[in-house]
C-alpha cells in the first residue's frame, strides 16, 4: 500500500489552489443558503383559488381538522376585542383613610371661633355619613371616566370579589361636588358650608380605578379559548373532484389538508431528508453558474474574486428574502430584486446578469408563497432590467429603465390578479405602493455599485465616466509627453466609441480603453511617428530588431504604468490586447530584405493575448485602421475603402478575432462605422476663389 505523503498532497494543492477555492466557494455557499431555507416539506399539489383541480380525485390520507379561515377568525377576535369586558378595581382602605383624616381635621380646627357654637362629635359623625355615602357609589378616578360608555355593563373587583354592574353608578369629581354642596346646603350645618366643603373636598379621593393589567389577561384568554377548526375530514372521504372549482368549503379543506401534511412531513427522522433534498437542489443551481462561467466567460471563472463576487450577491439576495419571508412576508415584493441583473451587468455584460438573476429566483421560489407568481413577476422584471438598464453613468436613463421595471411588475401583478380573482374587486392595491417602493430601492445599485469598486477591485460605467475625463493626471501626462499618441488616441476612441453603439457593445467601456491603450508610448515618445515633429528619425540608428523590440516594449511599458497607477484590470485588457500576437510589419520586412538570415518571426511579435472580447477586437481594428489611415498621402474614399478592407482581412486571417466573440456582421457593420468616420475625418472643403 502507498503511503501517503503530506508534502506532496500541499503541493499538488497549492499547484491547484485556484479549482480548490471555487470547491470550497461552492460548498461554503450553498451549506449557507440551505442553512437560511426554511426546512419544511412541500405540498405535492398546486391549487389556486377560483382555479379547477388539476388532479385525479382527491381523497383524504388521514383524518384531519378543517382549519378556520383567517378571515372568520380575525372577525372572532374582533369580534371578543370589541365586547371585552372593563375590569375596575376598588381600592381598600381608602373610606377609613378619608374618615380619619375628616376627623383630624376637625379635632385640630376645634378651638376655631366658626365652631364654637357647634358639637365637633356631632360634626364629625355628620362628615363620616356623608363620606359613607359618596362611597356607596364609588369615586372613580378622573382619567378613568371615558374607559367606558354610559350604562355599560362592567366588572368591579373587590378583594377577592368579583361583581358585575352599570357603568355610571360611579361618581366623578364634579358630581361629589355637587352631592357635598347640597347635602350640607339642606342641612343644619348650612352655616358651616364655606368650612366643610373644601375640607371634605380635599380629603377625598378616588377609590375606583381601572385594572389595565387585569382587563388585558382576561382578554388574552378569551382569545386563546379560540378555536381555530370547525369540522372534521376523515381518511378516504374525497375532499375534491377533477375538474371542480377549488373555491369556498373545498379551498378552506385543502388548505388544511396542505397544513396537517406538511406538519406531518416536518419532524425529526424526516428533517435530514429534507435537508439532503435541499442541498442537492442547491447545489444543482449553483452548478450551473460555475460551468456557464467556465464555457462562455471563462476570463471570469479563472478570476477568484470576480466568481466570489457573483455568489456573495446571490447570497446577499437569498439572505434579504429569506429574512422578509420569515418576519414579514407581506413587504416581499418590496425587495429590489432587480438590483442583481443591474450590478452583474454593470460590472460584467447583459447575459451573465440574467442568468445569475434567473437561477438566483428559481432558488428563491423553494420559500416565497405563490411561487409560481412570484418566479414569473421577477423573470419578466430582470428581463426588463436587462433590456433597459445602460449607461448608469446617466441618471435619467436608470430613472426611465426603473421606471419601466416598475410599471411591467404592476401590470404583471394586475393580470396575475384579475385571472386568479376574476374581477378587480379584490384586487390588493398596496402591492402598488410595494412596487413603487421596489423602484426607489433599486437606485441603491449605485451606491453598492461604488463600495463593490472599492471592495472588490471591479469597475463599473460610474468609473469608466470619470477615468475618461482627459483632464485626469495620467491623461494630461499622455498629452504632454506624447502629444501625437494623445491625439491618435482621442481619434481611435471616437472610432471605437461608434462602432460599439452600432453592435451593441459597451461604448463606455470601449472609449476609455482606446484613450489609454497607447500610455506606453510616453516613455519613448520620439521613436513613434506621431510625435516625430523633425525630419530625424531615431530609428535610422537602430537595427531593426531593435526598433521593432522599442515598438513592442510600449505595449509591456503600458501594462506597467496602468498597475502602477492603480487602473482596473478591464482598462488594461485593452493595452494587452490591442495589437494581438501581430508583427511589427515594417521593420519585419526591413530586417528580411537586409539580414534575412538573422531573421526570427517571434522577434517582431507581439506577446498578445489575443482580444477575447467584442470590446477589445473593437479597438484593435479601429486603432489599425486609424494608423494606417495616416499614411495615405491623398485619401479618397476608394483608397479609405480599400485599406479598412486589407487591414481587417489581414487581422482575421492572422486569427486575432477567434476568442472574440463577435460575428461576421458585427464586423461588417465596425468597417462601414470606420469608413463613414475616416471619409469624414479626411474629405476637403471646397476650394473658395481669392
């Protein structure tokens, strides 16, 4: 048996260290968006309301309870909250209080000269009777009075005691006010009326309050004394028929036969099931992004952090639906799911952002409610978004394409709703609100677009815009240095700019990086012919090894000053691959026709890559034919013409396009682009007469 050796195990692994982080990305990923999903089972039936059953007859498997609708139990609760009896409280201890404090009073006020004429024992045992009564009734508390209507029936707790009686026996403020005056106006201590009143009105009090806590647990369990089934469903008793109606009774039994099932299927020995369902499930869709990356976007697959990108969005998505789901499922359609395909296309093109939007809400639909309505209203809105969505660098045009986004997720809704209900009656109109609330949040994809740039080394439309400024320092450097290449580089960028926006490329994208492919140039300046402004050539003291190897350099010089500069990677893909695996065809044909022994074709070539892009195969051709265009000493259309037709035939036949991804018409429609622009570029004004 072979020992196993650790070394090389490391070994083989850091050699592979780039496959062992996708493997690692992948399980980390999807453990985490099955750990988020919600571990029940499905129901195996899809039924809607108003809509006929799609299946064979149906027939109870288990006896079962028939649940209450929602509806007829909020009215029960309504109902029992309305009606609910107000629980007051009498508070001991109050009467003896008063009574004592009376007393008091009038023991100490007794050598008063308004009482000398009176007996205070006669006095006090008038006060105490009075006292009695007002508290035979009961003084209720001032900010109690409007707890309750007139002549409603409520309880009052006394002790240990509970009794139930009218509302408006209790006496308020102004009414033991008004009983004090009277009683001691008709009696024979009317003389002493200014005395006793204030005095008995200042010991008094209330001795009645409402008992909140009390009134609010009797409540609680008259709402739990709820029953939430009516009716029961025994096993085998067919609950519905092929081709009937799922409405009224037989919607409210499937729905609780949906309920017992699905109670059922979750408990312990079926929750590993589950969770291995789920994990195949996740893992299948995730599978499918990596081998769509691998196939069609492999620049981006071999990029770590690009693939780390896509999935922590994927999963930054998952995690805010599963969140909503789980705490308020009403506010769904709030989520902007629309921002995915926005910041996938911004940083990446049209077709990986809907795809990842397109697996990402299939993944979803395993636990949003209605799913079918759901998965269908974000497809056709992330469709939307891709067809819309350009130029983020203008606000306008993201306002348009999100307010497009937002109108088709209403109108989706709208007929979604009017086939389900079958009218517009019950049609829930906050989900427009919810909509137009999901248009506002999507304008968040700007501000994530920003800290992904600065997270994940990316760059977006935002940054191109601001990298094409001239005015930027390595820009006004170019200009300085290489005045010639800074202009050559502005021409090639118009060409390039114009050809993109007839095929459909990103425009942005392709101008920034035609006015920066040249950067090179600006550490040799003089041996490029543009920025030659004296009849001496520096190359007529170079052999032509030399000068080809000086021409070559700019490319390698370029790559180095853009790093050094800190430009994204999608910039300097153009300065890699603008002039292909090409020769340097002039002094090449110079060194065969002068040393033809000592002559190397790898020696006048360029390192390439190739362009692997519409974007970049773009450049090359409009950055040759802009060149070359220099040295027609009279240009005529023919001429132009010609010359476009022999530089882009010689570029394909030397097979720089076949990474490229882009057609035959494509091409065709670049060489008119370039042709129309040139001809306008060189066509003379008439001749004025002196």
């Amino acid at each position: 048996m072979k020992k196993f050796n650790f070394k090389n195990f490391l070994n083989t692994l850091y050699q592979n260290h780039a496959l062992a982080y996708k493997i690692v990305l992948f399980i980390v990923t999807a453990f985490a968006i099955v750990y988020m999903f919600p571990k029940g089972g499905h129901f195996k039936y899809e039924f809607h309301n108003g809509k006929p059953w799609q299946y064979e007859n149906l027939y109870a498997p288990f006896d079962f309870a028939i649940q209450k609708s929602e509806q007829k139990i909020d009215e029960e609760k309504k109902n029992i909250t309305l009606n609910k009896k107000q629980y007051f409280t009498s508070k001991e201890g109050v009467i003896e209080k008063v009574k004592s404090e009376v007393e008091n009073d009038l023991t100490d006020k007794s050598q008063d000269s308004i009482l000398n004429d009176y007996n205070i024992p006669r006095i006090v045992k008038y006060s105490n009777n009075l006292i009695s009564a007002i508290y035979k009734y009961g003084f209720i508390n001032e900010s109690d009075v409007n707890r309750v209507e007139d002549k409603q029936l409520i309880a009052l707790r006394k002790g240990n005691t509970i009794t139930d009686l009218v509302f408006d026996r209790f006496l308020t403020s102004s009414e033991v006010n008004k009983y004090l005056v009277n009683n001691i106006n008709d009696s024979r201590y009317k003389s002493l009326s200014n005395f006793l009143i204030p005095l008995l009105k200042q010991a008094l009090q209330p001795n009645i309050f409402f008992d909140e806590e009390l009134t609010d647990k009797i409540l609680e369990d008259e709402l739990n004394k709820i029953s939430y089934t009516e009716g029961l469903v025994t096993e085998n008793e067919r609950i519905i028929s092929k081709g009937d109606v799922v409405e009224g009774e037989k919607l409210r039994i499937l729905n609780s036969l949906q309920k017992e099932y699905l109670s059922q299927v979750w408990n312990q020995s079926n929750y590993n099931w589950i969770v291995f369902g789920y994990v195949l499930l996740v893992a299948l869709n995730l599978l499918m992004l990596f081998l769509f990356l691998q196939k069609y976007r492999s620049v981006i697959y071999e990029n770590n952090t690009k693939v780390t990108f896509i999935f922590f969005n994927i999963f930054l998505i998952v995690l805010l639906v599963t969140l909503v789901v789980k705490y308020k499922v009403d506010y769904l359609y709030v989520i902007p799911l629309p921002i995915l395909p926005i910041i996938i296309k911004a940083f990446f093109d049209a077709r990986l952002g809907l795809f990842t939007h397109v697996l990402t809400v299939l993944l979803l639909g395993f636990i949003v409610p209605n799913s079918f309505e759901f998965i269908f209203l974000q497809i056709i809105a992330g469709i939307i978004t891709i067809l819309t969505v350009s130029e983020l660098h203008r606000r306008a045009n993201l306002f348009i394409s999100i307010s497009q986004i937002t109108l088709v997720y209403m109108i989706a809704y709208f007929a979604f709703s009017i086939i389900q209900e079958g009218n517009m009656e019950k049609i829930n109109w906050q989900y427009f609100i919810m909509f137009a609330l999901n248009g506002v949040l999507s304008f968040l994809s700007l501000f994530l677009i920003l800290i992904y740039e600065k997270t994940f080394g990316l760059v977006s439309d935002v940054s191109l815009l601001e990298m094409s400024n001239t005015n930027s320092k390595l820009l006004r450097e170019l200009a300085e240095k290489a005045p010639g290449t800074f202009q050559h580089s502005m021409q090639v960028a118009n060409l390039a700019e114009a050809s993109a926006n007839e095929i459909g490329a990103n425009a942005m994208l392709v101008r920034t990086g035609a006015l920066y492919h040249d950067i090179g140039k600006m550490l040799n300046p003089k041996y490029f012919t543009e920025n030659q402004t004296t009849t001496v050539n520096p190359h007529n003291e170079l052999s032509p090894k030399d000068s080809a190897e000086i021409i070559i350099n700019h490319v390698i010089d370029g790559i180095e000053l853009a790093k050094k500069h800190r430009l994204p990677d999608r910039i300097i893909d153009f300065i890699r691959t603008h002039h292909g695996t090409s020769l340097v065809y002039y002094f090449y044909k110079q060194q065969e026709n002068e040393n033809p022994q000592d002559l190397n074709v790898e020696d006048f070539s360029y390192g390439g890559p190739i362009p692997f892009s519409k974007e970049t195969a773009i450049l090359m051709m409009c950055d040759a034919a802009e060149a070359a265009s220099k040295s027609l000493k009279e240009p005529t259309a023919q001429l132009i013409d010609d010359l476009i037709e022999k530089i882009v035939a010689s570029q394909m036949a030397n097979g720089q396009f076949m990474n490229a991804d882009i057609t035959f018409k494509e091409i065709q429609i670049i060489k008119k682009v370039i042709k129309k622009k040139l001809n306008n570029i060189y066509h003379l004004r008439i001749e004025y007469p002196e």
